[in-house]
C-alpha cells in the first residue's frame, strides 16, 4: 500500500479550483478514469461512480473522475468533454489527464493503469488500495469500498 503519484492535470471541470488527492485525506476516494468516446465508460464505469456517489455520504466517500484520452484526441477536447458531462448529468468534479511523452496521458502512466474504463480506490489515509481495470461488480465494490470506509483514517 504506497502512496499514488500526484495528479498531472491540465483542466478541471465541475470543481470551483483545483484539487489535489490531498484534499480527499479522510475520506475514501473513488476515481473513475474514463474516455467519454469509450462504450464500456459510458455504459458502465461512469453510472457506476455516480451510484457511488448517490449511494456513500460525501463525509465518508468521495467521487471524481479522471478523462485520461489515449485515442482519438481530436474528438475530445476541453468544451467537448463539458457538454458531454452537462448532458449526462456527470456532478461530480472531473479532471483532464496531461498528454503524456508517449501514447498514455501522464496520470494513467504514472499510476499504472490498463486503459478505460478503470476505477482506482485511495483509502482514507491516501494510499493506493486497488485498481480495477474494466467492469466491476456492484455488490463486490460496494463491499470493498465499505471495508475501507470502516478502517481508521490514521
């Protein structure tokens, strides 16, 4: 259990500023990586977060995304990605990944993640706890998150 390295972020959206994951120290943190033109993160992992949302008391559990773009980038700029989380109703705070050296944006390399849609889990002190790569079950995550709400935040 380490530390994730930090954000590397050009844009935030539906955040008043900027956020850090120091921010979200005390509370379990849920970030859903996704790209809005990926089927598997439209249909799964981004309904998912927002029952993580609807479902866990933000004193306990937060929810952010992280729009790591490896393909088709054109199509998936700043204004584009706004419009698409105001008609999908998307609230809760989403960063824009950093174009990375190669063909990963810089955060989705640094923590090592497959590709979207992920869900990364950071416990209440601020470690890393689990990356899960593609479609996740309901009840199982629901379990897991809850495991970690209930360990000590220090």
């Amino acid at each position: 259990m380490t530390e994730p390295p930090p954000f590397h972020v050009t844009t935030w959206l539906n955040s008043d500023r900027p956020l850090t994951l120091a921010d979200f120290r005390g509370r379990v943190l849920a970030i859903e990586v996704f790209q809005m033109l990926c089927p598997g993160c439209v249909m799964h992992g981004l309904p998912q977060a927002a029952r993580i949302a609807q479902t866990f008391d933000p004193a306990q559990v937060a929810v952010i995304g992280l729009h790591s773009v490896f393909e088709h980038h054109a199509a998936n700029s700043a204004e584009t990605l706004a419009a698409f989380l105001h008609e999908w109703r998307i609230r809760f705070p989403v960063a824009i990944d950093a174009p990375g050296g190669g063909a990963l944006p810089r955060t989705m390399s640094a923590w090592e993640l497959q590709g979207t849609p992920s869900l990364v889990l950071i416990d209440r002190q601020g470690r890393l706890r689990a990356r899960h790569f593609g479609q996740v079950i309901d009840l199982a995550l629901g379990a897991e998150i809850m495991a970690l709400v209930k360990e000590p935040a220090d």
